[in-house]
C-alpha cells in the first residue's frame, strides 16, 4: 500500500533490533528476494501488505498495532468520536 510524500510513523526497526534481527534476517524470515522492502517499511516510505504485517508481529512477538501505534491511537480517537451514542 503506497503512502503520500509524508513519513509513515511506525515501529518496526525498533522491534526488530529489540529481536535482535537485520533487515536480511526478516527478509529470509518473510521469503523476500531482498532487504528493499523491509528498509522502504521501516523508512515509513511505504507499508507492508497486511500478510507481511501479521508475519512481522509474530516475528517481532507483539501485536500489529504495536508495530504502527501513531496510526492506532488516531484511528481509535477518529472511531471514538463518530460512534453513535
């Protein structure tokens, strides 16, 4: 999924140095030819496909809105705010 020009928040270089894996680790753990999209992932350049974001929280042994929590907390907020009362 592409983003627009802006840096796409998320965690996943941290949880992947807390698990003690380079980025050709997680590529050999998610069958990908090379480390490009796990860098443009971790840059926030683009997001993972929701595959591979399940796949990166069972390597990184948390849970997916761990892995992109400014994106969590803003969806929970907009959600909260439109529900019907």
């Amino acid at each position: 999924m592409e983003h627009d020009c802006r840096h796409i928040p998320n965690r996943l270089r941290h949880y992947r140095k807390l698990c003690g894996y380079t980025q050709k680790d997680v590529a050999i753990l998610l069958n990908l030819g090379s480390t490009a999209r796990i860098s443009l992932w971790e840059r926030g350049l683009t997001y993972p496909s929701a595959i591979n974001l399940i796949k990166l929280s069972v390597i990184y042994r948390t849970i997916v809105n761990e892995l992109y929590y400014d994106h969590w907390v803003e969806f929970k907020e907009d959600i909260a705010m439109k529900k019907p009362e």
